[in-house]
C-alpha cells in the first residue's frame, strides 16, 4: 500500500472535482455554456461561478484569510446586495475567462489554505446560523467536496443535454462500449421497463 496523508487524499479528490467541471465547458460556445437547461436554470458557466465563490467562502471567509482583500467584492458575493440566486448563473458581461480563472485563482487561495492549517485547525463560517458556525478545516474540505462532486454530476447531465458528450474525465469516459444505436436502444429499453413498472 503506498502511504499518503489524509490532506494529500482530500485534495485529490477535490482536484479531480474541480478538473471534471472545468472539462465540461471545452469546446462549447458562449451560448451553450450558459444555456439553462433545467427549470430552475441550471447551466455550466453557472455552476462552475458558484463553485469558485464556495471555495473563495469557505477557505478564505470562515479561516479568516478572505481573497477579496486588494479589491472589491464582485456585485454577486455573499456580502453584496446580490439578487437571488447571482453566483449561479453569469451575465453577458462577465466573460468565460473572467470566471474560469477566478475559479483557478480559488484552488490556489484553497489550497494555500489547507497547506497553511492543520485539519483540527478552526474557523467560522460567516453565514451560517451562529450555533453552528465553529468548524474545523477537515469539516470545510469534506464539504466542499461533496459540493463540488455534486455540482460535477450536474454538469456532466447538463454537457450530455446539450451535444451528448458524457464521461467522468477526459481521458477516461467510464462508460460502457456502444455506438449512438445501441444506446438509443438502451434508452428505449429502459422507458419501456419504467412504463411496464408503472402499469401502463
């Protein structure tokens, strides 16, 4: 078995999170990054805006080493007066660019943070309700994670919606062998067992 530490083993996964969402935006158009495909508007440009402010949150905010020091909040930051809803989707004016990099720039300020605390290292998370906002950094970096895996699955529904594309990295698309016939087979098969379940 080869040794690893416990950092080192949280940090991989949450790269592997952060690698597979940024993946899903390659080779779409400005459109189709920040198309809404879900009733409630869920769209790639969107989730990777919010998984940036969660890292920029949770590691800077709550340890008390924010990242919004030498200039100003975006109008979308927690400490705005931001619409409902503004870190999920990205408006005309804020390019891919803008936002994928402040999403790189989120890793380093992250991971500066995890190399800096130890994991029973505490802090405060701003904007939580007051009894619960003591938390150590390895509370911070399984949830972060588990957040940025999650919105990682959407996206990979959402890339799949818009041209098919699908896989869980770019090398590796995890998925069983078979040409676009045998998977509208598949499919057709599987609505046709959910409707026999069903009774129809």
């Amino acid at each position: 078995m080869t040794p690893t530490s416990p950092k080192a083993d949280l940090l991989r996964y949450l790269q592997d999170a952060r690698d597979a969402l940024l993946w899903k935006l390659e080779g779409l158009s400005e459109y189709d990054v920040r198309r809404p495909l879900t009733p409630t508007g869920t769209n790639l440009l969107g989730l990777v805006k919010h998984v940036a402010g969660v890292e920029l949150g949770y590691f800077g905010d709550t340890f008390g080493r924010p990242y919004f020091v030498e200039e100003p909040p975006p109008s979308w930051w927690y400490t705005e007066d931001a619409e409902p809803n503004a870190d999920m989707w990205a408006g005309a004016e804020e390019s891919r660019e803008e936002i994928t990099g402040l999403y790189r720039a989120a890793w380093q300020h992250s991971d500066r943070t995890v190399e800096a605390l130890a994991l029973d290292a505490t802090g405060r998370v701003p904007w939580w309700p007051e009894a619960r906002r003591e938390v150590t950094l390895h509370h911070i970096l399984v949830r972060v994670i588990a957040d940025t895996q999650r919105h990682a699955g959407h996206a990979d529904i959402v890339r799949e919606l818009i041209d098919g594309r699908v896989g869980l990295t770019k090398s590796s698309d995890t998925m069983p062998a078979g040409d676009q016939e045998w998977w509208e087979k598949h499919r057709r098969r599987l609505e046709r067992v959910a409707r026999e379940a069903d009774g129809r």
